[in-house]
C-alpha cells in the first residue's frame, strides 16, 4: 500500500485545486479531501498510477503550480495522466462532488426482455438498415 507524507498531500491539494477550483458552488477538490482519504483510495483501486502519480509531486515541487502543470504536460504526459486521473477520480468518488455536479452515480436501468425498444419502431435505424452491412478491412487502414 502506497503511503504519502503530509508534505506529499498538501503539495497535492495544491496541484488538485488549481484543476478543479471551487466554482459556482461546487467544491474544490481538497475541500472533499481528495488529497487525503481518497487519494489512499483511488491509489488501492489504481496502483498503477502512484509511480506516475509520484513523478507529477516531484515534476511540480517548488514550482509555480500553472507553469509547473503545462510543463508537465509537454514533458511527461504519463505523469500528468496519473495526476489528473488520481484528482478527477478521487472527486468524482465523493458523495460532495457528485451531488454538486449533479450525477447520482451509476444506477441500474430496468430493461424488459419482452418489450421492443422505441429507437427499432420509429424508424430511427431504417437507413442503416436500407444501406445493409459494410465491412472495412482493418488490415489494409
């Protein structure tokens, strides 16, 4: 299990705030602690990320946090996809983010077997179905 200082997570809030501010009421990212308890989870689902994750900390440190974060992305875009990947998934795993965003997370939709779907009645799908299969040799692209 990936363990980071106080140091690391503070320098994290900082990177995380600046790509997701507070906004027209929506929180910023470490006021739903996306630098503490969340980031110890998305690294247990994802710990393939904390080594790029790590790389993003130390590109950034000492840095002004705009010209640090461009940089980082013109110069090492694994490291730049682990950081963005680890604050918008550690925020859009709060239950603070998600109800300011407006999305409930992911729900079951009912579906019935027996019942033919509105988008095969209405025509929707008559010109594909006119214009019938069409094959592109993936081999020769």
């Amino acid at each position: 299990m990936a363990v980071y200082s106080d140091a690391e997570r503070e320098a994290f809030a900082k990177l995380a705030d600046y790509l997701i501010p507070e906004y027209n009421g929506k929180p910023a990212a470490s006021a739903v602690n996306v630098h503490r308890e969340m980031l110890d989870e998305v690294i247990r689902i994802r710990p393939d990320l904390d080594e790029g994750f790590r790389r993003a900390l130390d590109f950034c440190s000492g840095r002004d946090v705009s010209e640090a974060l461009n940089a980082l992305a013109r110069e090492d875009d694994a490291a730049f996809a682990a950081l963005t990947t680890v604050t918008t998934g550690g925020y859009m795993m709060t239950d603070g983010a998600r109800s300011a965003v407006g999305y409930p997370g992911q729900e079951a939709s009912p579906f019935d077997v027996d019942e033919i779907p509105e988008y095969i009645t209405n025509g929707m799908l008559d010109r594909v179905i006119a214009r019938g299969p069409i094959y592109r040799d993936t081999k020769r692209l």
